[in-house]
C-alpha cells in the first residue's frame, strides 16, 4: 500500500545470461536473389547456441570492403562469376595474399560450373567448399556452413593458442635473459668475493708467520735477560738471609714475575706452533709423579707461601712429550694459583679407565656457568676475570696438547666455589713401561 492509499506493483526483471552474438555469414554475389534467399535460410539456422546474421556484398569490391570491415567473419559464400568472369577467384586471392587472412572458410557457390571447374579451382586456389547453386539445397547449405564453423573456430583456436604460446616463449627467454644476467652478477660477486677472501688468507698467512717470527725473537732475545734477572734476584736472595731480610719478600716477587714471564713466553709459543701443525710429539714412557713434582717444585719457587698438595694412588706410567706434557700442567697449576688467592691447590692422579686422570682444584672464583663451555677456547677470558691479568690462550693451549696425545680434557666449576679441570691421558704400553 502507497502513502496515497493507492496499490503498489513491484515489477521484478529477471537476469537474463547475455545472447552470444550469432555467426556471421558473408555473402558475395551480383545476384540479390541469391541474398534473399540466403537470408531467409539463415534466419531458420541455429548452430551450438547462436544464430546466423548475413552481410552482403553485391561485389568483389564490396566483399573486399566488408572483409576489412570485418577480418573475424568465419565463413565466406562467394559467387564465381560477378563483375568480371573470374571476379570471385580474384577476391579469393585478395583474402589469402593481401589481406593475409588464412582463418577465414571460403566456400564458392557458381550458378556456371563450366566457367570455373572444380579440380582446377581446389587445385589452384585455396578455398575450403565449391558448391553449384543447384545443388546446394537448404540441409546442405546448414551442413556446409557448420563445418566450415567448426573449421574456422579449431583454427582460431590454435592461432589464439599459437600466439599465446609465443607470448610466454617469449616472456620465458626474457626472463631466462633476466636469470642469466642475475647469474652472470652473481658470478663476478662470487669471484670478486674468493679474490677478498684469496688476499685475505695471503695477508693472514704473511701475519702469522711474522707473529711465529716475533714470537721466536721474543724468545731468544727475552730468555736470556729474564734468565739474568733470576739469577741475580737468587743471589740478593743469598745476601739478604744474611744482611737484610726485609727484603727477601720483594726478591721473591721478582723472581715470581720473571717465572710467570717465562711460562707466558713458553706458553705463546708452543700454542703458535700447535696452530701451524709444526710440532712432532716425542712421546715415552713418563713417570707421572716426577712431571707433577716438577711442576709443583716450579711454583713454589714462584709463589713461595702458597699451598700446593700433591696426592699419587697407584698409578703406571703415561705415554706423551714430556715438554708438552710439562706446560699443560705448569699452565693448570699457574692458573690455579692465579684464580684463588686462598687456599690450597690440589693436584691428585688415578686410574681412569685403563688410563690416567689428573685433578687439578682449586677453591678460588669459579668459573660463570654461561662461560664455562668456552674457557678453552683460543683468547677467551671468563666475564669475572677482568681484573686478574692473563692472556686467555693457556687452556686453549692445554685442550691442543692434550688431545694431540690422545687424551680429554673437562672442566667442573662453581662460581666462587673453585674448578676442578681434569685431564685424563694414555697408559704407556706395558712393554714400554720400563724402557
């Protein structure tokens, strides 16, 4: 109901899909009762849903112009015989050759077979169909037509696809030209980088060989003046019981410091050497009580007050370098000592598993739980010693020699607890025990 009061109708328009547009049918002939009745023919025909529309030319002329007009017609009934006698094969070869048109169906329809006979015209013309007028009755005409549809829509579709087809070759060689050229940086990138990294392993080489000649200069030429020093500090030493103890305190920090200097010296360079592969194990039969002994025996010179113990069970002989073997544990009891400014440092061997352990502990700092995976790592240093002087390559040393003879090293710290390292080596063979 209205606001007047008055009924209101709604009218609902259905969608209705979109009509396909019909198959268009050019007609070429002089006759225009030929295109009447063509018409009315087409207007009964109906082929895969869609109709026929007729366009008409009375001429080859005119057939010409509505070709240019409209190059998508699929099919063509042209009349042979028109403004001229061969009016009708002429325009054939306007469509193939100028035009260029191959997709179009051309069907000739002659009311004068002997104007133009069908051999030599299939033969030397290129039409589809050649059909007398007589003959083509209105079923006949609706086949012909279908079939040259059918034709016409298979060929535009390869040609749709041909061209597509071309399309995408011709995208893929551009991105294939893209890709290769994408290559081509990435090779010169790739060979400017190996050139870097050439020169950097070249400067890296000539830096460590003049660091092992640094380092073999330092030792010859600082050996024999720390060498003096010791020597003379032992003397003051002998003088001063006698004269002056009061300074005997001072002297043996002297003497400390030079001990330390030369295990640093002793220590920088066997780790260059174990880095450069140079150094060739003298392994023997070792007496592990007398390596140790001399270890400790060399630290309590340099730290005279300090606890050290040393604790032998039952142990055989280990087989390794005896130098080697003498900076590892040197370098443990050193570090153990340096790390714990109380209490005593305690060194004890065992049987291990058909080998030898060593324990070296102390009761000093410990060791950060996030640090302790990477304390043998070459120049780390644990977050708690910046204030304790050190060079962070001793332990990284030790790990070297250690699994060079064959053995393992571990480590088991608490923080502000103290560290155990433990470092377990090989059983000199039996036949070699007493050699």
């Amino acid at each position: 109901m209205g606001k007047d009061g008055k009924l209101s109708l709604k009218t609902r328009t259905a969608a209705k899909a979109p009509v396909a547009a019909p198959w268009q049918v050019l007609v070429v002939d002089d006759d225009e009762q030929v295109h009447a009745m063509t018409r009315v023919l087409l207007r009964d025909f109906s082929f895969d849903g869609r109709g026929f529309e007729m366009l008409s030319a009375h001429s080859a002329a005119e057939g010409a112009a509505q070709l240019k007009a409209h190059p998508d017609i699929p099919v063509a009934l042209l009349d042979v015989v028109m403004e001229s006698p061969d009016a009708g094969l002429q325009l054939v070869r306007h469509i193939r050759e100028t035009l260029g048109n191959t997709h179009i169906r051309i069907i000739l329809r002659t009311g004068q077979p002997g104007e133009a006979p069908e051999r030599d015209v299939v033969l030397t013309h290129d039409i589809n169909d050649y059909k007398s007028k007589s003959e083509l009755t209105a079923q006949k005409l609706f086949t012909a037509l279908v079939g040259a549809i059918r034709a016409w829509r298979d060929i535009s579709t390869i040609g749709r696809l041909n061209e597509e087809l071309s399309g995408l070759n011709a995208s893929l060689e551009d991105k294939v030209a893209s890709r290769t050229a994408e290559l081509e940086d990435s090779l010169d990138a790739l060979a400017r980088a190996r050139d870097r990294a050439e020169l950097a392993l070249t400067r890296e080489s000539e830096a460590k060989q003049e660091l092992r000649q640094f380092l073999s200069m330092v030792s010859h030429e600082f050996r024999t003046p720390l060498a003096i020093i010791d020597s003379a500090a032992q003397m003051l030493m002998m003088r001063a019981e006698k004269a002056d103890s009061a300074a005997l305190p001072r002297l043996e920090t002297i003497r400390g410091a030079v001990h330390r200097l030369v295990d640093l010296i002793a220590t920088c360079l066997a780790d260059e050497q174990l880095e450069s592969g140079r150094i060739v194990l003298q392994e023997r039969a070792l007496d592990l009580g007398a390596l140790l002994s001399a270890a400790l025996a060399h630290h309590r010179a340099a730290t005279p007050g300090r606890d050290l113990e040393l604790t032998m069970g039952e142990v055989a002989p280990v087989w390794g370098d005896p130098g080697m073997l003498s900076l590892v544990f040197n370098n443990l009891v050193g570090n153990a000592l340096k790390y714990s400014e109380t209490g005593p440092v305690e060194i004890s061997a065992r049987p291990d598993h058909g080998g030898i352990a060593v324990d070296v502990r102390d009761y000093g700092i410990g060791i950060p739980e996030d640090d302790a995976p990477r304390v043998f790592e070459r120049f780390f240093r644990a977050a708690n010693t910046n204030n304790i002087a050190g060079s962070g390559i001793g332990l990284h040393m030790v790990r070297q020699i250690v699994e060079l003879h064959g053995g393992s090293i571990a480590v088991d710290s608490q923080l502000g607890r103290g560290t155990t390292i433990t470092v377990r080596l090989r059983r000199a063979p039996r036949h070699k025990e007493k050699a």
